[in-house]
C-alpha cells in the first residue's frame, strides 16, 4: 500500500464477479485520487526539505509556470498538500543546479529527478526529427552556443544573447539565442542546469548530470512512466495515464495491457465514467484503495495533477474549469487567475486571487460556488484563504463583491476579525 495511506477494513469496493471488474462509487474514486495525491493528512506545523520532497516524490513532475499575480504555479501544489511552507525551500529543491532534480517536457515544461531525464530520450528523439528543419538554417550559431556553454559551462540565454529579443506575442519574444537553446534542450544536447531567479540556465549533459542522457528503450520507458502515472492517480482510465506525461494514446494502451497482465494495475468500473452509453475503462493501482474518510481545504493551481485533465476533472468532480489567464477579458466569466476550492473529497467553488504586494493584501477578486452551502464553504476556506496570505507574507485578505460565494467569504473573514 502506499505510504501513508489507510485503506478501510472492509471496503465497500467489490469485484464483480461475473466480469472479474472491480466497482468503485463515484465519492470511492474521488477519495482514492486524492489520497493518492497527497491529500487527507494534517499539514505539519514546519514544512521542512523532507516533507516537501516526499511531495514532489509523490508527483513526480511540478509543472513550471512563469505567472505570478498570486503565486507561481508551481509553488502552490506543495502549498494545497501541506499548507504554508518557506518557498526557498523549494527552491532549493528544484532550481539549484546542484540539487536532485533537472527540467524537461515531462508534462509540460516541469521539474523532475535527474535521473527521470532517460525516460524521455524517446521525446528527445523526437524533438530532435521535428526540428532537424527549424535548426539547419541556424546550425553555426548553435554549435557556438555549445562550444561557449563547454568552455564557460551552464549558461542562461540572457548571458549569449548578441541579439535584442523581439516581442512576437502579448506575453514574450524570443531572440534567435533563446529559440536554439530552447531546440537543443528539448532534443537533449542541453539540459536544464538550475535557474537564475527565474531564468532557465543551459549546460551540457555531462556538466549537470556528469555523462550523457541514459537511454531508456521507448516501450520499457513508457510502461515505466504509465505505471507512475497510475501510482500518481490511484484510479484512472487510458486518458488519464496518457495525459500525465504526454504520451501517445497507443502506446499507453500497450503499457495498460502489460501492467494489467503483471496484476499492477487491476480493472474497474467506476460509477458515472462513462464513454457514451457504456462504461468507461477504467484501472485501479493495485497499492491505491479508498481511504475511511477525506479531511481537505485547499486552493488548487491551474496546473495541479488533479486539475491537469479537464475531462477527467469533469468526470470525477462534476466541475467545468477552463484556464482563465488567456481568456480575453470580455470572455472571462470567472477571472482571471482562477483557483478551485476543494473542501474534503468535492471541488466546491473558485476563487480569483491576486496578490497586491503593495497594498499589502490577497484579493479575492472573485468567488463563486460550485457546490454546497455558502456559510460552510466560507467557514472552510477563510482559513485557507488567511494561511495563504500570511505565506505570501500579506497583512490580510480583502473580497471584492463578485460571485455568489463573496458575501459569505466576506462576512465570514469579518466575523474572525471582530471575535
């Protein structure tokens, strides 16, 4: 069984013994992604360089992204499993180039052990026939590229840059430096050799890892990444297992196969997972069952593992959810950096959150309510709310009056102020 994780002493989970599936109930199947998650433990009071390890080991990749109106994303998975911690801890995890781990495609761009990089040599491979065109006009400044980052070592794209970049798009531009580094990382000449600040740092294998990429043969990677996709889910069906790492829908579906036939994976239908009028397939880890009982409060990042896969979010929380920042702002109906709120084992509403570091306030910008009762809802996530302002190191939280769960929010986090 996983670490940690209680499973009940009689589950209510059977096999049917007609079809030999096992059947889970729709709250059974929530309870049972979010343990695997990481969710239903008390937050420690000291989130210390163990702890938050033992997170990222959970997940296997962080997802990196660059917006910081709250809080970088990738920050906020750690926050919402063990409530506030000292980011430069983190920091100290992920961005230092002498840490553990490195950055590659691993879903998105995301952080991940070095020694994960060999699972995706095959996407390496990849990258490098999809670009093999893109590159050869640019050839000579790549090989001087790699020449200085071998004679000076890892290197940033600030540090080579002898062109200005040129903004092509309403968040960045690229110079033709940043776009060759950026090829030669994904096909895996260059890795990730910590960040300055927030900028991706380059250097050859050898001088981060000490040698070149190990190479995992595909179908032995894919099998290995599908499994920690299913260990990382607890119960999911084949889009679930694809998505977590990006991989081809085929080649997940022979990796579900062979870990079926080994007995890592056992099959199950879960209630209201379906594919048209039949049920959806669907696999349970073996080491992952439903726990008793699901105590959570959090806000959770667009880019959380539970929030990743939309449909899978739709299937298992009831709970339609679009990422808000590149929504034109006349089209955005709930915000703009926009959370999920979960509360236990349901995603009961959404918060629009911004951090005015000036003013010295986390602004709920907008809050809204997905499910349940307002008062309980507001009495759940004040707290949560309070802790995260305190953690971005804000004096306190003000709600403006928008959505149907503000008022509530908002009288909720006066009441605690007056008593």
């Amino acid at each position: 069984m996983l670490a940690g994780l209680r499973a009940p002493p009689a589950p209510s989970w059977r096999a049917d013994t007609v079809g030999r599936v096992e059947t889970m109930s729709a709250r059974e199947a929530r309870r049972t992604a979010l343990a695997a998650q990481g969710f239903g433990r008390a937050h420690p009071p000291t989130a210390g360089p163990a702890r938050i390890d033992a997170v990222l080991h959970r997940l296997r990749v962080l997802q990196i992204d660059s917006v910081n109106v709250f809080a970088r994303s990738h920050y906020l998975p750690v926050l919402a499993r063990l409530g506030p911690y000292d980011p430069r801890r983190l920091d100290a995890l992920v961005m230092d180039p002498r840490a553990s781990r490195t950055e590659y495609w691993a879903h998105e761009a995301a952080f991940l052990p070095k020694d994960d990089l060999g699972l995706f040599a095959f996407r390496m491979d990849r990258y490098r026939e999809r670009y093999a065109e893109r590159l050869e006009p640019l050839r000579g400044l790549a090989d001087r590229l790699l020449a200085e980052i071998a004679d000076r070592g890892p290197l940033a794209a600030s540090e080579v840059e002898q062109e200005p970049s040129v903004r092509q798009g309403p968040w960045w531009g690229w110079s033709d430096t940043k776009r060759v580094l950026e090829l030669l990382f994904a096909q895996g000449d260059l890795v990730a050799a910590g960040r300055r600040g927030f900028e991706r740092r380059y250097g050859l294998p050898e001088q981060v890892l000490g040698g070149p990429v190990p190479r995992v043969p595909e179908e032995e990677a894919v099998r290995e990444l599908v499994r920690r996709a299913a260990v990382a889910h607890g119960v999911a069906a084949l889009p679930d297992l694809a998505d977590y790492h990006r991989l081809r829908s085929d080649r997940t579906a022979a990796a579900v196969r062979t870990l079926e036939d080994e007995g890592e994976l056992v099959p199950v239908q879960v209630e209201g997972w379906l594919r048209g009028s039949r049920p959806l397939p669907a696999w349970r880890h073996r080491d992952a069952a439903p726990p008793t009982r699901m105590k959570a409060a959090a806000v959770l990042s667009p880019f959380d593992p539970v929030v990743w896969q939309r449909d899978r979010l739709l299937r298992m929380f009831g709970f339609h959810y679009r990422i808000s920042i590149y929504t034109p702002a006349e089209q955005r109906e709930h915000g703009y950096y926009v959370l999920p709120v979960l509360v236990d084992d349901r995603l009961v509403g959404r918060v629009d959150l911004k951090s005015d570091r000036r003013a010295g306030l986390l602004l709920v910008q907008a809050a809204w309510l997905e499910g349940g009762e307002q008062p309980r809802v507001a009495a759940r996530l004040t707290p949560v709310l309070r802790a995260a302002a305190a953690w971005q190191g804000l004096s306190d939280v003000e709600v403006v009056p928008r959505g149907d769960l503000a008022p509530a929010l908002a009288a909720e986090l006066a009441a605690g102020v007056s008593a």
